[in-house]
C-alpha cells in the first residue's frame, strides 16, 4: 500500500484511511490521511477514484462508436478491473454537455463567404434489413479559404419541415446573409423548398455531381462515358459563355436518343451556372459540389459501421461531433473539444 501526503499533527492523531485509485496501470490501493485542512472538493480533486487518463481513455470509446455497456468490456483486458455502468455514464454526460455546447453556440455573422447545405445518408445493412440514418450539415467556407462543419442535425429525413427547422436555428444563432454570396445545395425538394423561406436573397448553385448522377440514370451504360464527358464540357467551361454553349451541344446531340436526361439538365441550368458569376474561377472547384461535405463523412462512416451506433442516437451524436470538432480543428476554425480536459 502506498502512503501518500505524510502530514503532521492531525494526521497522526486521525490516521489514514484506504481508497482504490483506478489507473492506465491498473489499480492502485492508496493510503490517504484523515484531515480537516483541505475543504471536501480538493481532497476529491487530489485523491479521485480514478485517473484523469482512465476518464479520457472512456471518452475514447465512445468516439470509437462503442455503448455505454461495452466500454467496460473493451477496458477490462487493460485496467484489469470493470469499470462501473455508473461511471461510465458519469463521464459521458461530459462529452454529452460538448455536444449539446456545439450546437447551441452563437455563430458569427461575416465569416462565411459560400455556405454549403447537404442531406448525408448514412446505412448500414444487418440481418433484419438496412437502417437508414439521415444526417442534415451545414458547412462554411470562410473568406480565408477554411471549411468549416458549422452544425449538423439527424433527422428522420429531408423533408422541407426538417430543413426549415435546421435552418431557422442556424439563422437564429447567428448565421444570417451577412457576408454569404453564395449557397450550395445537394437539389433535395425539401431544402429547396425551405431555403427562400430562411434565406431568400442568396444566390443558389446546384450541386454538379449531383446533377451528373441524376442525368445519368437516365442514359443506357453503354452511353454513360460519352454523356458524362459533354456534362464535363459544361461543368469545367472556362467562362459562362463556353458553357451555354455546351448546353446547346449536349442538347442537340442527346435529345434525339435521352430526352428525360436532357430535361433532367435543363430543369436547372440556370442553378447549375451559378458559380461562374464569382470571378476568382481558382473557386470554382469548391463551389460547384457539395463534395466538401461528402469528404468530411468518409471518417464517419468507418466509424459508424457497428449495428450498435445505428440504433443509439445519442452514439451517432458523438461520434459526428468528435470527428467533425476534429476536422475543424486541422481547418483551425474550431477550440479542441473535452477530450483534452481533466474530468
């Protein structure tokens, strides 16, 4: 057993007591002095039931994606000693208290030049069929460049009652038209229809890599190569002119032979040229596709490919949180997150 703080006086006449210290070594018998010198919150903070790393080592897990019942389990093997479902559930309510912060902090009017909106599917197939999780995110690309996840919300799906909900508490918080010149959208009808209703005065740019895999369904395979290449003559024109008249050309050549693939383009030309009006074409590429949006998910879903994470909302939540905090965190546009605290 170890003694730890010899002191004089009281000490001696009160004796020690013996308390369990759980650490990343395992657990450690303390022998703690009997005082009344220090008040009851410092002796905790000094002589806690467990160390500060074993606290983060359980944050951990739950980035990892694994419950509440199975981070005992995993933890076992390395501390030698189960970990309480009461302590554990303790901790998490600190990652918890992160994520409800994120998304009720008040964002900043200004910092964002484009604003991107997608709806991300997240599935996952199981012997009881597919399960199906709809993920809402916004995204800001500052005028320094940076992208940053501003929010995110699971929702039961895109419906234009969901999005408008999304966005009116995004508004509410903060992120107005102020500074936005420009709005990039997957083409879901339901944040089509909910965008002029939160934001109404900004310029629209449908999403290209959409619009190409929606064309596209509508093209034999054995064409699919030649169309997407003319759609690429639209998408990657040097100016707006070259690209109207691309348009003219995938129009009179396709017509003929796919006239829904055809109207599926022309339905939204107007939106698809959208980002031509901004005159630095070096940000064309990140304003044409919501692709930035569908890079940052690609963490995410290794992450969530355990059946567990689907059915636990509050899992999803953390992980979406911990990988996105992360990613913002490499853009420095987001302070680290609870990980690194003392707990």
């Amino acid at each position: 057993m170890e003694e730890i703080g010899r002191y004089d006086g009281e000490e001696r006449r009160n004796g020690y007591f013996s308390r369990h210290l759980l650490t990343e070594l395992g657990d450690i018998e303390l022998s703690i002095p009997r005082t009344r010198k220090f008040s009851a919150v410092e002796v905790v903070r000094r002589y806690a039931r467990r160390g500060g790393q074993i606290s983060r080592l359980i944050l951990g897990c739950f980035v990892l994606g694994l419950s509440t019942r199975k981070v005992s389990e995993a933890l076992f093997p390395i501390l030698g000693e189960k970990v309480s479902a009461t302590t554990v559930s303790r901790v998490a309510r600190v990652l918890d208290r992160a994520v409800e912060g994120f998304h009720r902090r008040v964002l900043s009017k200004g910092r964002y030049r484009f604003l991107v909106f997608d709806g991300v599917v997240l599935k996952r197939k199981t012997g009881a069929g597919s399960v199906k999780r709809v993920v809402l995110v916004a995204l800001g690309i500052t005028y320094e460049g940076s992208k940053e996840v501003i929010d995110f919300q699971i929702a039961q799906g895109e419906s234009e009652t969901a999005w408008e909900g999304f966005l009116t508490s995004l508004y509410r918080r903060g992120l107005t038209e102020q500074g936005v010149e420009m709005i990039i959208v997957d083409g879901g009808k339901g944040l089509l229809a909910a965008l002029p209703l939160v934001y109404p005065d900004i310029e629209v740019q449908r999403c290209w890599a959409h619009k190409s895999r929606n064309v596209l369904n509508y093209v034999r395979k054995t064409d699919r190569e030649k169309v997407k290449a003319d759609l690429h003559k639209i998408q990657y024109a040097s100016g707006i002119r070259e690209a109207q008249k691309a348009i003219k050309g995938f129009v009179e050549k396709w017509k003929p032979l796919y006239s829904k693939a055809v109207a599926c383009l022309m339905a939204d030309e107007e939106q698809l040229l959208s980002f031509f009006q901004i005159k630095d074409s070096k940000l064309w590429p990140q304003i044409r596709t919501t692709n930035a949006i569908e890079r940052k998910f690609r963490e995410v879903r290794r992450r969530t490919r355990p059946m567990g994470v689907f059915s636990d909302r509050t899992s999803m939540s953390r992980i979406l949180y911990a990988v996105f905090a992360y990613e913002n965190l490499k853009e420095k546009t987001f302070t680290p997150f609870p990980l690194t605290q003392n707990i």
